[in-house]
C-alpha cells in the first residue's frame, strides 16, 4: 500500500524530566538557536510532514509553561497535548490512545522532542517503508567499535537507532496493548516483541538526541551551519 | 605495578588512506584549527604524556609531506616514522616492532591519528589501568537505542570504544605476532583473542574520530571552544 493512502500521525515525545543534564530545567526547554529545542523539533516535524497531525506528550503539569513558550517565540502550528507517564512507554500509549481512529488506515511516526535536526527525506523514508513493512525505524551505522557484554563484537551488524520510528497505527496499538517491560528501550522494540520484523531506514548522524552538555555544543554549530 | 615504573610509548596510527571522506588528501591530513588534524592529534599527545616516546605511522610514501606539514606549522615534537600497511592491524604491528625494547618493562598506548581531542586525563587513567590489568581501553556509554544483527540488544551493555588503547608491551608484542584476521577491528580484539581480559576506562565522548564531514563541523567547534 502507498504511503499517500494512509492519513499521518507524528507523536513527539518530550515527556521526559531531563535528568541527564541536571538542569533546572527540562532538557526539551534548554535554549537552541532563536527559541528552545522543542519548539525547533516541532517546527522541524510541522515543515517534513505538513500533512501529518501533530501529537505533542509533555511532562506532567508542563502544558501552561509549554503554551508561555509557543506565546513567547510565536509558534502557531497546530499540535494537541497528551500528559506523559513515568516512562516512555506510558508517554507514547497516552498520545496513541489520543488518536481517534475509528475505520482509518493511518501510519505514526513516533520522534524524540529532543531531536531537532531530522528532516523531511529521513520523515518521508521512514513513512515509505512503514507503508510497505508495517514498521521502519531510522538508524546509522557505528563509526566506532563495540563492545557488547564486554566483548568485540562486529560493529558491521551494529545499528545506532534514532528516532522517527514509523508503524501502522493498528500494529502501535497493539504493540502498546502490552504489559510494560523493562527491555522495551524504543518504540522498535516493543514493536519487535509482537513478532514483527523491523525494516531499517537509513538515517542521519546530524539527528542527534540533546541529552548532554556536548550534544548542545554540536547542536549550536549546527544551527549556525543553517542559518548562515 | 605502578605506571611510574613503566617506560611509555604512545604509537599515532594515522596509516588510513581516508576513502571514507572521498578527499583528495587523507583526512589525518585535512585543516583543523590552526594546521592539519595530525599535527593536533600530535600535540595533545605530547603535552598529555610529556614522557612518552612517540612512534607516527604514516601511509606508505607520506613522509616527506608530512615533514613539509611539520616545517609549514612549526611542529618540532619528537617522534619516530614508520610506513603502514595494508589494514590497521599490520600499520599497528610495524609500530611495535619498531621498538627497541630489550628488558624494558613498558606500556604502549595506541591511538587514532584523527582523534585529536582525547587529554591527559584519559590518557592517564588508561596508562593506569593498563600497569595494573595489561590492557585497558577508553569507552563510552551508547546514548541511542542499539540493534545488532537486527535485534534489539540491551544498551547499558553496548560500549563504543574509542583509543587511547593502552597494553603492556609484551603483550601486544605476543598478540600481533598471530596471524591477521579480518575479526581483528581494533587492538583490544587481536589482545583478546589471546584469552586476555580487557579493562575497561570511561572515555569522553568529545574524544571524536574524525572520518566524516560532519565529524569536522563537530571539531571545529570543539576547537574554537578551546581557543576561546
């Protein structure tokens, strides 16, 4: 089935608290280029997938704080909010049992809020293969070697996964009808623990996750490669 | 064993041709700050392990170019040449057997050419562990999601290791002496097909190997925050 036949959903998900960076603040509301990183992912998803309706999971009791920055940096594009949970997993079934679906083919991208730089061809690419597989996540290859369980193993059969991870809306709701397990890392693999195949997209090293103080200092010099 | 009863060795393996960045010149050799990424890389080394002999290896028929690249930017650290060869594994070999080393009890630490933001602080800690265990290398947690034969694996177990790579000489001296083989992707895998256990170092993830364009934009910035 073509991809045009399916109506598009992208869930963001920044429902985390940001403890890795041990901020005052959620690492999805640092500042980034000329207004915070969640606001240039949204941007980012609105202009890759202007026909997708946009679901936005943020932090318990964040929503009016959220608003006062789409106020404050002008941000009109239309997204409705979920509440996340303790977990991913919890934050991602809210905003898919968000979706009202009834008799429709529809095809979610799930992203990370705090990816801001993927882009149309990986959003586009992702959709595709979900059309055709069911299930398409995108990932890199690993420039360096790994160690897994503290041995060599061969990094040629490594993938580095990113976000968006594309499914069918029926196989997410399904997959996410499950009891939460601690090995569901991603949206793939709780996809995976249905029995599906996952298809692999090829991503982008520039669609880097914001996690850490030096994830910000590459972010800047991307940012500024864009706008000069 | 203390590390100060060892004599130190750290060999540059900078023996890559650099197909992956498709340039005319080998990516060692390519503009980063003020001279050329090898010239850096040279010079955090030395003022990391001000003691250590340092031993370059150079592509096949580069010396001359890069005594030229040394002259233009006034580098006078002391090191000695040796021609790579064919896969890092026999680059790496010419190195060891290039020291002279009757009786001495020292440690070799090995790295990337293209790595030229590691310091003394990794370099230290993995001379260290090395006196104390024979091997030891510098890793990184895996920030994103990890597949690997197209399986989700557990990322809290997935270490992406980078160098320094530091061992004891008669070691490494007893692991290269095998016969290639293609398993062999970094020194810690041929040391551990002796049955050895590798010792592992938290490393920096600022500690980038420079292979692609993107890896350069990353080091440009991280150069002009040092020179800030």
């Amino acid at each position: 089935m073509q991809c045009s036949s399916y109506n598009k959903y992208v869930i963001i998900v920044a429902g985390g608290s940001g403890r890795r960076m041990s901020a005052s603040v959620e690492k999805q509301f640092l500042p980034l280029g000329e207004s915070v990183v969640l606001i240039e992912t949204l941007k980012m998803v609105s202009s890759s997938v202007p026909d997708a309706k946009i679901v936005l999971v943020l932090p318990i009791g964040r929503a009016d704080y959220w608003r006062s920055l789409c106020d404050k940096y002008n941000c009109r594009i239309a997204h409705s909010l979920v509440e996340g949970g303790s977990e991913r997993f919890f934050s991602v079934k809210a905003a898919i049992d968000s979706i009202e679906c009834i008799g429709e083919k529809a095809l979610v991208a799930i992203h990370d809020g705090v990816r801001p730089f993927a882009d149309k061809q990986i959003f586009d690419e992702c959709f595709e293969k979900a059309a055709e597989c069911g299930a398409a996540v995108s990932c890199c290859d690993c420039t360096d070697s790994v160690r897994y369980q503290n041995k060599s193993i061969d990094r040629s059969e490594v993938k580095l996964v990113q976000t968006p991870q594309c499914f069918e809306l029926s196989l997410l709701q399904k997959a996410y009808a499950q009891t939460y397990n601690p090995t569901f890392t991603d949206d793939a693999s709780v996809v995976e623990s249905l029995g599906t195949e996952i298809a692999l997209v090829e991503g982008k090293r520039e669609n880097i996750k914001l996690t850490k103080p030096f994830d910000f200092v590459i972010a800047e010099s991307l940012i500024n490669g864009k706008l000069n």
